[in-house]
C-alpha cells in the first residue's frame, strides 16, 4: 500500500487528490489547517477510510509547524504532493496599490518557502523511488508577460525554479520531482466558470506522477501531460 502525503487538503484539489487515491487503496495523510474542528469534507473520509486515513493540522506558513512536521510521521512516504496554495491579490498591474508587501509576502511563504521546507521534512521518510510534486500554475511561466495577480504570479515561477534545484539535488537519491500545472479549476481558488473539474485535474495529476521517472525529474508538466516551459 502506497502512502501518500497530501498538504492542502481540507478542499479543493487536495480534497480530491485524497479522494481518488483513498479510492485506488493508497494509505493517505492529508494536512489541513490549524483549527478546532476537521473539515466536514475530511471527516466524511475519515468515517470512509478510517484505516487509511490520518488527517494531520499543519499551518505551512509556520517555520516551526514545517520543522516539527517528521515528529508526526511514522510512515514511509511514497509520494508527497505539495498543494497547499494561495492566492490573495487579484489586481489589474504590478503598480497598484493593491499590490501590498504583505500578499507578496504571505503567496511567497505559502507558494514558495512551504514546499521547499515540507519537502526537506519529509526525506527522512521517503526512500529511493519515492516522487515529489509540488502544485504550481502556469501563470508563473516567464513566458506570459501579464501584469495581474502579481504576487501569485511570482510566487509560482518561484517554486518552479526551487523544485527545478530540488529534482537535481535528490536524483542522485533516487527521488523524482516535478511541477505539475492542475488546469484553471473550478474551486474556491478558481471559481465557478473555470474550465476543469477537481475530478480531472486530480485525476491528470496522479497520471503525471504514475509516469514521472528519473529522467523526467525536475520538468514542469500540466495536468494532461504536455510538458510546459517554467
């Protein structure tokens, strides 16, 4: 049984990603943030899957929580997926003044530092052959030259280029990583008229990781399997 580490999870993609691979018979521990009481969403699983689910509070903008994260893991990990995500700023250009150094600051602890730092925690459960994916966005790509929701913007091509160094720093371990584009999907996130289901982009995304080697380590891919420039 593959377990399968899941930050993000009380909703959305993540929700789904903890759906689907529950679903496929994997083991799954789905991070969820700090509160008093565990999303309706995950305790329907929970009452599910009560054997192959542990819901584990992580705030993943805490350096403290991260660091405190392999204390809490027991198991072996298989595959950790990065999801936990935001996006606080949506603005027509980089001059203004909703553009505030607080959302940069908050999308770059969230989108970039997080996954970098959840990901160093959790090598010491993963061994060779095991996959990281860290969910990133198209719209970090250096090839658009859009202006609007900077901070998020930023923030994504960030990520890439740390996971890009990543990929090359645990090859030689043995582990493959990648960046994975989920689609304009329709959650809180992505709203109503987006054109991708949960079910689809999540259904892409375990795709891309069943495919993901160590040759492929290290590149950006969309949820369908094309392969993106970062």
């Amino acid at each position: 049984m593959a377990t399968i580490l899941i930050t993000g999870a009380g909703r959305g993609i993540g929700l789904e990603l903890c759906r689907q691979y529950l679903a496929a018979g994997s083991r799954v521990l789905a991070t969820r943030r700090p509160g008093p009481d565990v999303p309706a969403s995950l305790r329907d699983l929970l009452n599910a899957y009560p054997d192959s689910l542990r819901v584990i509070s992580l705030d993943v903008a805490s350096s403290r929580a991260v660091a405190d994260l392999p204390s809490r893991l027991a198991e072996r990990i298989d595959i950790l997926i990065n999801n936990a995500g935001v996006l606080l700023e949506a603005n027509p250009s980089t001059i203004s003044e909703a553009v505030t150094w607080e959302a940069f600051e908050k999308s770059f602890q969230i989108n970039t530092i997080a996954p970098l730092f959840i990901s160093r925690a959790a090598l010491s459960n993963m061994t060779r052959g095991g996959k990281i994916a860290t969910i990133s966005s198209a719209m970090g790509a250096m090839t658009q030259m859009k202006s609007d929701t900077t901070a998020y913007r930023a923030s994504k091509a960030a990520v890439n280029k740390v996971m890009q160094g990543l990929a090359t720093d645990l090859k030689p371990l043995g582990i493959s990583v990648a960046m994975i584009h989920p689609g304009w999907v329709r959650t809180d996130m992505g709203g109503p008229e987006a054109e991708v289901s949960p079910e689809d982009s999540a259904t892409g995304i375990r795709k891309v990781l069943d495919s993901l080697t160590l040759e492929t380590s290290g590149q950006f891919f969309r949820y369908d399997g094309l392969s993106l420039n970062p």
